[in-house]
C-alpha cells in the first residue's frame, strides 16, 4: 500500500534529521482460561500513550506503551509489496520485569505480533503522525537464554509475518460431510468415496454400473 508522506515529514527525511521509535504489541493469552491480554512496548523510556494504524481498518487507534528504551533490539524490518513471508527476531533483556511477566504468566504460543514505526520531531519530539504498520504476525518461538554468572541473559520472540498462512495447504477431508459444513446442500462430494469404482462406457446408449454391481 502506497503512504502519502506529509510534506513536514518529507523535509526531516531529506535532512536525515527524524527521530524513529519502534511500538510493539503483543496478545498472549492467559494460562487459566485462554482470554487475549495486550501488552504494548516501545524503544524509549517511560509510560506513554501514542496514536498508531490499525492494520485491520487504517484507522488511528491509541495505546499505552510501556518504556523499555534500550532493551528492545530489533531486526530491520524490509518494506514489501507482495506476499513474502517475513521473519523477525525482538530481544529482551531478561532485566526487565515487564517482559519477565509477559513471558512467564502468559501464554506466548502463536501470540499476535504488531510492530509500528513512529517517527518524531527532534526540536519537539513530537509525534508527526500516527504511527505506520510494519510488520504484523505471530509469535514462532520464544527461547529464554540462561545467562553465565555474572552476565545479563536475553529474551528472544521469533515471529513470522502473517503472510506463512498462505503457505498452509488445507487438511479438510474433501468428503460429503465436510462439504455440508461449509456449504449445507452442495452435493458436490456425494458420491466422492465410491466415484473410483464406477465405470463409463463411450459410444452406446447409456451404461453405467459399478463394479461388482449386477445390472
């Protein structure tokens, strides 16, 4: 999708002088009952609340980020236009509680992952628009390393893009009965399971029997 980049904007561009911050948010689940839990972050300090897309409708929504400044590090994240899968490595320090909460009192498996792209004013630090979409997928992974004494250890959530999904091939069992799920009435697959064994013949009036079948 093309983006229209104010012309304010475009001037801080072209003097390399924009300020970018990283917006994370995270849905896990709770181990007691399955309920979606949000938890927003983003690559500064301290408690904010910045405007940001919605990747479903491309409305400006707002959030609560939590700071959590330099512990953050993030793969660079390319611009794309088709469907390639994407893939993306976030590090946490395990330092940070937050993060330890996250991991530790949810459940992180196939957790929806968005991350934004803000980008800020450097006389002001104000935000110049909400900001953009960047990647939206799914948590893959979420590997704790256990740390030497002495040494600080990491949190790392490998995610993958939500484009993998077109990669799946369906499972569904092409029957009557799975038909009728999807489309009550659609006798497509009726006689799909003993369709092998019927034979035609060309040429005459006609015929058709299964085999083993007296006419």
């Amino acid at each position: 999708m093309a983006r229209d980049i104010p012309a304010a904007t475009q001037a801080l561009l072209e003097g390399r002088t924009l300020v970018v911050r990283d917006f994370l948010r995270i849905t896990a689940r709770r181990r007691d009952n399955g309920a979606p839990v949000s938890e927003c972050f983003w690559s500064d300090l301290g408690d904010v609340n910045f405007p940001v897309i919605d990747p479903e409708t491309r409305l400006a929504v707002s959030y609560d980020f939590k700071g959590v400044g330099a512990l953050i590090a993030m793969d660079p994240i390319p611009m794309v236009s088709n469907l390639t899968v994407q893939t993306l490595s976030i590090q946490f320090s395990q330092l940070e509680d937050r993060i330890n909460e996250l991991l530790r009192k949810y459940d992180l498996r196939q957790a929806d992952v968005v991350v934004w792209r803000g980008e800020f004013d450097p006389a002001t630090m104000r935000m110049l628009e909400p900001a953009d979409v960047r990647f939206v997928g799914y948590v893959d992974g979420a590997p704790v390393d256990t740390p030497a004494e002495g040494e600080a250890g990491e949190i790392t959530l490998e995610c993958v893009s939500t484009s993998q999904e077109l990669t799946r091939s369906n499972s569904d069992v092409r029957s009557h009965e799975s038909q009728q799920i999807r489309a009550p009435g659609d006798d497509f697959f009726k006689d799909v399971a003993q369709v092998d064994k019927i034979k035609i013949f060309w040429g005459g009036p006609r015929r058709i029997k299964a085999v083993g079948v007296e006419e």
